[in-house]
C-alpha cells in the first residue's frame, strides 16, 4: 500500500485554531481511505504559520524538510504528498513555484490537490501537457492575490496606524527611554533612562563630538540600554552608531515616526509609513535643544574629534567650519609652539600638507581670529534673518506636490489592478512605490534642514555667538560650538587676505559676506 503524507501551511498562526487545520486533516484522512493510501501520521509535516507567498515554507519550513526526507530516502519514491490546493505549495512568482511542484515530481512523488482531487506526477504531466499549463495558471492566480492582499492591506493599515496614533499608543514598542503602561495606557518616562539621553545632547551642545561621548560614557560605567539585538545578544558598551541616531531621532522631542515592515526579495526593510505624529512621546528634550544639535550635524563636523576626542580645551575657533579659499578643503590648525609673547600657530590647507595637490601655505592663525573677534560682531548683527530661505520651501512644496501626485497615480494603478489583474500593472506599482520612497527620504532631509535652519532658532544662535565672541575670557569651545550652528564655512583666502563667511541658513548680509583679516599677500609671503 502506497504512502501518503499530509501537508499543512497556514499563512498565520492564528489559522491553526480555527477551521482551516480541521478541514485539510480531514480531506486527507478521507482521500487516503478511498483511495487505498497508508496516511502516515509520525511523518506529518506542518508548516504552522508559515507565509507560501515569500517562499519560507520551502526555504526554511516543513516543505523544504519534506523534499530533504526524500532526497535521504526517508520518503520513498512512488510516496503520495497531499495538499489543499496548489497555492498551499507556493504563492511565489509562476516561474519560482513551478520549481517546486517539479522538484517534488521529479524525485517520483505524486502531489494530490485535494480540493479538486486533481492528480499530478511524472507520468501525469508526460501523458497530459495540459496539466502543466493549469499548474501554471493556478501559481499565477494564486501569487497575484496575494501580492494585490499585500498592497491593499498595507495601504489600509497605513491609515488606520495614522488615525489610531493620534488617540491612544499604537505599540508597546518604544524609544529605550520610555515604557508603556498598559493599565492605564500611557508612556513613561524611566528617570535614569531619560538623565543619561539629556547628558549625551548636553555634551554635544558643549562641543564633545561623537566619539568623545562614546569614550565617556563607557569609561563612566553607564548602562547601556539599547535592545537585545536579533542574534539575542546584548549590547556591553555604547557605540558611535547609536549616539548619532539619538542625536537625529525626533522622539527625543515628542514626535512618533510611523514605520512598516516590507519585503524586498528575503529581506525584512524597516521603512518610513506616513507623516510624523508630534506630541506623540513625552518630549524629553526642548525643541530648541533639539534643533541647534541638527544644526550642528549639518555638514559641520566637532573640533574635537580622532585625537583630540578628550580634550577640554579648543584652540582652534574656527574648527570644523574652516576652508581653503584655494581648494576648498579642510584647513588644519598647527601649532609651531610659543614664547612669552605669542603663539606659533598657523591654519594650513589639509591637502597642501598631506601633499594631495593644492600649494602649502600657512596662514597666521592669530590675524585670522582677531580679524573675526574684532569685527565679527558687527557682521553678525547684520546677518540675513533667513528671508531668502525661500528656496528652501520652495524646494519642500515641489516635494510635497510629487508625493500627492505619486499618491494619486498608485490609487488609480491599484483600481486598475484590481479589475485587470496585469501583472506589469503589479510591477509598475512596485517601482512607483520605490520611487516614491526616494522622495519622501528627500522630504525628510528638506524638513530636518529646514527645522535646524528655521528663525528664530537661527537668529537667536547669531545672537548668542556675538556675545560669547565678546565676552572676556573667551570660551573657545563655547564659541566653536555657536560657530557650527551658525555658518557652514569660513573660506579663508591665503593671498587674498579675507575671509568668507558663509551661513548655514543662506542669504548675505548688508555689510556682504568677506571679512578682512590682513593685506593681500604674495606667493612668497604666504609660504612663510
């Protein structure tokens, strides 16, 4: 008496209480009998939960075990294997599926549909082509129901997340800083959680940089609090990774970035799913503290940074934000050491010194600095208050209208979809999609910059960096830290003695943008 094996696969675990378990058991319980089959039940492979239409049952479910058991001979050939239906064995793309319906034919196993009894094995799909068209045309069925499924639920989803987020929490998943208390159904703050993340924009506000953070809280012993990571690993010490996505993450401020997770090929990606939720979180951090750390990150990089990580003192005003008025690259401040009277301490184009092709000139660092404290002030309080920021939202409504647009062709892809079911309609809404999410990544950044550029946060750091620059004794670091939210480069010019001070937030001010810090000067003097 042949054999026969029962496959079981449900799309959700939930499945497995209702009906759907009863009712394939029974099917093939009753078709074992009528037919003279030994339904072997120690050998039952059940692929509880596990999605057909990504393939796992076949990669790493039952399935793929199933063909294992054959492959060794623990199944034998001329074994029955009984299904539902053909979309029990697979959802994936036509061309994928078939493979395996003729991998399982191939080592002399008979697959049975049970809900139309339909036969299928070597010697079938030899004698009767046909079968092999209707195996086809029931995998393309099957895959575009679920992959259209996909797309209609995920769309409906979206809205409901919107929706329901503005009323009441939507997941017990949350920053670290924060738990849910699910009696009473609101978020609270774990005190010692929420003291270290203001410590970490503290001391990016004071002028530490990313690495220095790092150093000093693993050198002061404080926990780390991030999750377990997927390998069920937990993480022993605090990485430069994760303090920059504090620094960028707006739940800091209260506000809630709705996620998804889809399915590229066999990989999860976390992606963004609509608009930010503000005041979604308890706002641990003031927007204007936020704000000034983004205005920080953008394209200004800490003084102290590599070597120099763990020092108190800055030496250099200008680190981060100064340039070669030549070449444009970084210039570095080098110090030739000191006597009573002064220090030796020149800015020198970074290329020109690691010889990578610009001249090598030092420019005197202390007539570059006392030029900017002596009439920077007056530069400052005539700095352009971001009304020629129009650009920027200009930029953001050109963006904001794309995404509508791409909103508006999806809806009328998916009707079309829906009553057609053209598989390279299906394939114009996935790549609309991709496109899509490239824009909104663009939106996101125009919104960021526009946040950190926003007045009054802009004006009120101008006028914060007049004062610190005036003030005596001067706080460098202060200063440093003022001058990278503020401009975006100083280019200082080694023959032409100036300085152009460049804002972050754009525009230029009455008194123009060039600042003097000696007479122009030849080749031979700027070479020292």
């Amino acid at each position: 008496m042949p054999k026969a094996y029962s496959y079981l696969r449900f799309s959700t675990p939930d499945q497995s209480q209702g009906d759907s378990f009863r009712r394939q058991s029974t099917a093939a319980q009753s078709y074992a009998s009528r037919k003279g089959l030994d339904l072997d039940d120690k050998l039952t492979f059940q692929d509880l939960g596990v999605s057909a239409f990504r393939g796992k049952n076949l990669e790493d479910g039952q399935l793929g075990a199933f063909l294992t058991a054959v492959q060794v001979g623990k199944v034998e050939p001329g074994s029955y294997l009984l299904v539902e239906s053909l979309d029990r064995l697979s959802r994936q793309a036509a061309w994928i599926a078939l493979g395996s319906l003729t991998s399982i034919l191939a080592h002399g196993i008979t697959l049975v549909t049970l809900n139309d009894e339909k036969v299928y094995s070597q010697a079938t799909m030899t004698a009767q082509p046909m079968d092999l068209m209707y195996a086809i045309m029931g995998f393309i069925r099957a895959n575009d129901e679920s992959a259209h499924k996909s797309f209609r639920l995920k769309d409906v989803w979206s809205q409901k997340r919107l929706k329901a987020a503005a009323r009441k929490p939507m997941t017990a998943i949350v920053p670290n800083w924060i738990w849910l208390d699910k009696a009473t159904g609101t978020f609270q703050e774990i005190p010692e959680k929420v003291e270290v993340i203001r410590r970490i924009f503290r001391d990016y506000l004071s002028g530490m940089g990313v690495a220095g953070i790092v150093k000093a809280l693993n050198r002061d012993g404080v926990p780390v609090f991030s999750r377990t990571s997927r390998n069920g690993i937990q993480a022993k010490q605090w990485h430069v990774s994760y303090i920059r996505r504090t620094l960028e993450n707006p739940a800091v401020i209260g506000t809630y970035t709705v996620h998804t997770t889809e399915h590229e090929g066999k990989k999860k990606v976390r992606r963004k799913a609509g608009d930010p939720i503000p005041n979604y979180f308890p706002a641990i951090i003031d927007e204007d503290t936020f704000q000034r750390a983004q205005a920080i990150r953008l394209d200004t990089p800490s003084a102290l940074r590599g070597r120099n990580a763990n020092r108190e003192d800055v030496k250099n005003l200008f680190g981060g934000v100064v340039r070669c008025g030549l070449c444009s690259s970084t210039m570095n401040y080098i110090s030739k050491g000191r006597n009573k009277k002064r220090r030796y301490s020149y800015l020198v184009c970074a290329k020109a010194r690691h010889g990578a092709g610009c001249k090598y000139r030092m420019i005197p660092y202390e007539d570059v600095e006392g030029a900017f404290l002596q009439h920077g002030p007056a530069y400052l309080a005539n700095a352009p208050t971001g009304e020629e920021h129009d650009g920027l939202d200009a930029e953001i409504q050109q963006v904001n209208t794309s995404l509508e647009v791409f909103d508006d062709e999806l809806s009328a892809l998916a009707e079309a979809y829906a009553r057609t079911k053209l598989q390279t309609l299906l394939e114009q809404i996935r790549k609309m999609e991709e496109s899509k999410r490239e824009v909104e990544a663009k939106r996101d950044d125009l919104y960021r910059r526009a946040g950190a550029l926003a007045d009054p946060f802009i004006m009120k750091r101008i006028d914060e960096l007049s004062d610190v620059i005036q003030a005596e004794p001067l706080d460098r670091r202060r200063a440093n830290v003022l001058m990278r939210m503020v401009f975006s480069t100083i280019t200082v010019h080694p023959l032409g003695g100036n300085m152009v001070l460049t804002y972050k937030h754009g525009g230029v001010g009455p008194l123009g943008d060039s600042l003097l810090w000696g007479w122009p000067r030849t080749e031979e003097e700027a070479a020292g």
